[in-house]
C-alpha cells in the first residue's frame, strides 16, 4: 500500500504588519495612529505623538477634559 501524494500550497507574500496605536473614551476612537512600516516606537516619538497629534484632536473634538489631569507633561 503507498500512502496518498503529499499537497503542495501556494503561498502569498504577507502585507507586513502595521503598529497601530489607538486613543479613545467612552464616545469611541479619539485618535487612531499608524506607525511607518519599518520604525520602532520610543519615548520621544511617543510624547511627540501625545503632544503634536492627541492634543490638538482633543481639543478639536471639544471633549472637556482637562489635558493636565489626563497627560503628564515630560
């Protein structure tokens, strides 16, 4: 008896992986963030995230929260 003739697959390239990193409160996503294909999250990229992108979109979004209770400044 010989055993059944072993399937061969196609593979597909993988689209790569994407960080992404998401604010949000009760209402749903505040800011939703795509990190560049390739970089590494830091510190500073992450305070330079909060500063330059969560700020301004809270206070777009006029949520009344007071930036200083929520986020400490470095």
């Amino acid at each position: 008896m010989s055993s059944p003739a072993n399937k061969k697959y196609k593979t597909q390239a993988s689209a790569g992986k994407v960080m992404l990193t998401i604010f949000w409160n009760v209402n749903g996503p505040i800011l939703v963030h795509f990190q560049e294909k390739g970089q590494t999250v830091t510190s500073a990229q992450y305070s330079d995230m909060l500063v330059n992108e969560l700020k301004p979109t809270i206070q777009l979004k006029r949520l009344g929260t007071s930036l200083k209770k929520s986020i400490v400044a470095s």
